[in-house]
C-alpha cells in the first residue's frame, strides 16, 4: 500500500511535470505563430498602402489624360471654328448659286511689227490668253513643279514650273486698254455649281 501511495504520487507528479512541458511547448508555438501572423498582418498592409498608392496615382494619370482629352477636343473645336470662318471669308460654290469671277489679262506688243495694227492685234491676243490662264487659274487652281540642282553645296540650277489646266467657256471681254505697247484685257466668267457636276 505504501509503494502504491508512492507510485500514485509519483505518477501524479510526472503527469504534472509533463503538463508543464505540454504547455511551455504550446506556448512557443502560439508565440512563433503570433509572431508569423503579426508578420504576415505587416505584408498585408503594407500591400494595402502600395495598392492604395497604386490606385492614387491611377486616378491621378486618369484625370491628367481626361484633361489632355478636353484640352484636345477645346483645341479641335477652335480649329474647326477657325477653319468655319476661314471658309465664311473665303467664296464658295454652293448649290443652286453662281459665282461671279474677274480677271486682268496683260500681253507686251512685240517690237518687229510691220504696223501699229499688228502690234495692237498681238498684244491683245496676249492679253486674251492670259486672262484665259488667270480665270483657269482661279477656277481649277495650279499645280507648282520646282527643281534645284546643287553642285559643291551651291544651287547651279533652280527651275519652277506652273501648270494649269482647265476648259473655259463663256468668258466674256468687258475691256481692253492699251497703252504704249500694253494691252489690258479685263475678262470675267459666271460660273455655276451644274458646271463641276461632271
């Protein structure tokens, strides 16, 4: 009886001496976990407040572009608004409507003539033909060739051509003048919006 009073006591002071290290153990893990947790609760804010940042500066970059949108459609509205009241100053064909256009045409009476009649008659066909050219010009518009020839970083050659090209009708003279070897030939046209509808 006595030996089982002391194995009992025994017994009773190992299960004691084993609970405290059962418990000291659990103690370090739920420390060690704590401490994992805290860890891992620091990195998740911490991504927090880089995604927060990240958003910011999204909204910040989204308003930057919103404003360059508004400044470019501003700018495109004041271009087209420029453009509109370049076209209102400028003549335009419209439907339904005739524009009126007058030219000057000049042409140099040439110095070998026989008599001041020819001399008349040659100007005067000059200035025809460059009336003609002027009210083509107006009409149809002209198309500019240039070349340069450069030699030794020096231009040896520099030409510009025009061409224009157009079918003219009904022109009418309303004037002529000449005067010492000038002819001016005062020429206009009444064009339609039917007469491009080709």
């Amino acid at each position: 009886m006595k030996y089982s009073i002391l194995v009992a006591m025994l017994f009773s002071v190992s299960t004691l001496l084993g609970a405290d290290k059962v418990q000291t153990v659990d103690t370090t893990v739920i420390e060690q976990t704590n401490a994992e947790l805290a860890k891992v609760r620091a990195e998740v804010a911490a991504a927090k407040e880089e995604a927060a940042e990240a958003t910011a500066q999204a909204n910040e970059a989204k308003k930057e572009s919103k404003r360059a949108v508004e400044e470019l459609a501003v700018a495109k509205a004041e271009r087209e608004e420029e453009l509109a009241a370049a076209a209102a100053k400028e003549e335009v064909l419209k439907k339904n409507r005739t524009m009126h256009i007058s030219v000057i045409g000049q042409g140099v009476a040439p110095m070998n003539t026989s008599s001041p009649a020819q001399a008349y008659a040659l100007a005067k066909r000059a200035a025809i033909a460059d009336a003609y050219r002027a009210i083509a010009e107006k009409v149809k518009g002209v198309r500019i060739d240039g070349q340069d020839t450069i030699k030794n970083m020096m231009v040896q050659r520099s030409t510009v051509r025009t061409y224009v090209q157009a079918m003219v009708k009904n022109a009418d003279i309303v004037e002529t003048t000449f005067k010492e070897g000038l002819c001016e030939v005062e020429m206009e046209i009444l064009i339609s919006h039917s007469d491009f509808a080709d």
